[in-house]
C-alpha cells in the first residue's frame, strides 16, 4: 500500500527541523508576492535556507507561484523560476498558464504542480495540465470523497488533496478592507499575519464568523469552520491519493505541529494496521478539537456532502 506524502504550510524557516520531527514529508513556502494564502512569507534567502534544511533530512520543498498575475508581474515570473531552480525547489506550484509557459524556458526541468483552488474538479481537466507539464494537480476543496477517489482511478498526474484547515471562499485583487476604511477617513493596516488583529464577517444567521484579512494579492474571506477528516483518510490512502495537505493559514505554529504530529499517527497507523487505526481515529479527532479556537469548529468539508453550484 503506497503512503501519501504528509505536506505542511511553516510559517517560518524555523519550524522546517521539528515540523519534519513531527512527521512532515513536505513544504509549501514562498514569497507573499507570488504565492496566494500562505502560512508564512518566506524572503529568497529564507526560501533557500529551508530548501537547504529539508533536504538535509530527506524532504521535499514546493516554491508556490499559484497568485493570479497582471502584465506588471509578467516579467518578474520568470526570473523567480529562476531563483526557485537554483534553489533548489522540488517543484513549483501554479494556476497561472503563464508560469508553465514561461517555465519551459527558464526552469525547464522544474517539476510543476497544479492548483488553481476552484476548477481541478475532473480526471479530464487535471489530465490536460499533465499533458501540458504538469506532475501534479491539487484538486478543489469542493469535492465529495466519491468524486476524488474517481478522479484519482482516471489521473495521468499525481493528486494533492487539502484534508486539514481553512478554506478560501472569496477573494478580489482589491484592497476591500483599506479601501472601506480609507472612505471612512480611516487608516487600516494590511496584515495577514498577527491573529491578535484578525478581522470576521459575522453571520448571525448561521452563528458563522469568516475571517478576512489582505495582502499582496488583495481580499481574502475564508471559511468559517477547519475542515479536518483525520478520522477518514482510509479510503483515500486504498486510492492512492499521493500528498495531503494541512493548511496552517492563520493557525500558531503550535497548532500546526501538533496537527502534523497526530496525521502522522494516523496515516502511519493506517498503512501498518487498519484495524488499529479504527480504534484511535475517534480519539485523534477529539484532541484536535480539544485544540481549536472557540470560534473555529471542525467539519468534513465537501467531501461527504453535495456541492450545489
């Protein structure tokens, strides 16, 4: 039975050493600039000492450059390919078809892998990008457990799928929240990193609170609960799902290693003994949940409900 890849979003270079010590087989780090929603904002040097790090031990570190590009970052794709190439990056991960063109003839032997976050929903689609270069696709968060395992039997390409964290559910390349704030004579400092300073939309309807918060690449609202299926990865490891994802987007960095720390258990135990897994998976879900921000429950995502579009 083949194990999934366990890949975690660090904040910073020093988490690299113990997240791997927690169980993490791989890396999604960047430059906010080029990257969309990261956990932390990793400078060049920063990105080069942890690709150093993790290769040291073993593991893999993915460059992200899936943010939505304008003509004025155009010319800058390509040099950053560069950089993530002599880096030493495993890979590169994209949305944008300007990043796979432009990687043909800057970084021709960078592997890629595919993440647009909304229309990896079908084998056909993820099979295309393959066809184009691709090693990789991430699939939507969108999708039931039946439509990943699907897609799984017909991909061409490696499959990631996201099975801890927050999800985005809007984004918009203007700066909502300064611009709001800046109509009401107010100065709002953009900032995605300082929790203490998070901002919600409340839905008193449904009890809901989303964060939002900007950056380089503009609004941001996310999702009011974590997804977290620790307690039914077993169907997608008998699929052969080849990287799971857990996102630590606005989450301390103590969450995300002791995340890390209890998926590795779970899918160890999983691959050595199903039957063992069965009786820890419930105990594993309530000590995440023993974990979480009073505002932050848990839920399964899309993937045992219908997706209405």
């Amino acid at each position: 039975m083949k194990k999934p890849e366990l890949l975690v979003t660090p904040k910073k270079v020093d988490e690299i050493v113990p997240l791997i010590d927690a169980g993490a087989d791989a890396f999604i780090i960047g430059e906010q600039k080029f990257g969309l929603r990261l956990a932390g904002d990793f400078s060049r040097e920063e990105v080069k000492e942890a690709i150093a790090l993790a290769h040291q031990h073993g593991k893999k570190v993915y460059v992200a450059m899936n943010a939505i590009f304008h003509n004025e970052l155009v010319e800058e794709i390509g040099e950053y390919l560069t950089f993530a190439s002599e880096a030493g990056a495993d890979a590169v991960v994209y949305g944008d078809p300007a990043v796979l063109m432009m990687a043909k003839e800057f970084a021709p032997s960078m592997k890629l892998h595919w993440n647009t976050e909304t229309t990896a929903t079908n084998w056909h689609t993820c099979n295309y990008w393959g066809r184009k270069g691709s090693k990789r696709a991430v699939l939507a968060r969108e999708l039931s457990m039946d439509a990943i395992v699907e897609t799984k039997e017909h991909a061409e390409v490696e499959i990631e799928v996201q099975v801890h964290g927050m999800t985005c559910m809007f984004q918009s390349k203007r700066s909502l929240l300064g611009n709001y704030f800046e109509y009401q004579g107010k100065a709002l400092k953009i900032e995605n990193r300082d929790q203490e300073e998070a901002m919600f939309l409340f839905d008193p309807e449904r009890d809901n609170k989303y964060p939002i918060f900007e950056d380089a690449n503009g609004t941001h609202i996310m999702s009011p609960n974590d997804m977290c299926i620790i307690d039914e990865l077993g169907e997608m490891i008998d699929a052969g799902i080849d990287s799971f994802k857990i996102d630590g987007i606005l989450q301390t960095s103590e969450y995300i290693l002791d995340v890390t720390k209890k998926y590795r258990l779970a899918i160890d135990t999983y691959i050595a003994d199903q039957d063992k897994y069965e009786e820890i998976k419930e105990g594993l879900l309530s000590e995440i949940e023993e974990l979480q921000a009073k505002n932050r429950p848990l839920d399964t995502g899309f993937f045992f409900k219908e997706t209405v579009y």
